[in-house]
C-alpha cells in the first residue's frame, strides 16, 4: 500500500472515529425521540460512506478489519475519560 493511500486510510479511520464518539455522545445526549434518532442514523450513515471509501482503497476485509479497530479504539478511549 503506498504512502498516500496510507494517508487517505488514516484520514478517513479518524473521520469513523469522530462520527462513532458524536452517536455515542447522541445516545447520552438531552435529545429525545426522533431528533436524537435522526442524529444517530445520520452519524452511522457517513460511518458507512467513509467505510464504502476504505473499501475502494483496501479491499472489503481489509476495510472491515480497520473500522472495526478504529470503532473499537474509540470506545476504548471514551472509557478512559
């Protein structure tokens, strides 16, 4: 994989990692009902585009492999804090 593609990977795993804390941080938020559904469905669904991205660069299992880890890194730390 090169260096640029490497680059784009990294960019777009942070941009998961921000949409996954922001629907985290929507199910606790003051929200309710559809407002807070609305919020959540829209923070998975760019998750989904990014990922769709990462798939093009890296391949399907590649892609679903480094989501999972950049999600799993996330909730790690937001249990840290």
């Amino acid at each position: 994989m090169s260096s640029t593609v490497k680059s784009e990977v990294a960019c777009l795993l942070g941009q998961i990692r921000v949409e996954y804390e922001a629907a985290q941080r929507g199910l606790n938020g003051f929200a309710e009902g559809h407002t807070r559904h609305h919020f959540i469905s829209a923070r998975y669904s760019a998750m989904g585009a990014l990922g769709k991205k990462i798939e093009a660069l890296v391949g399907h299992d590649a892609s679903i492999a480094l989501m999972f880890d950049a999600v799993n890194g996330a909730e790690e730390q937001s249990a840290s804090i």
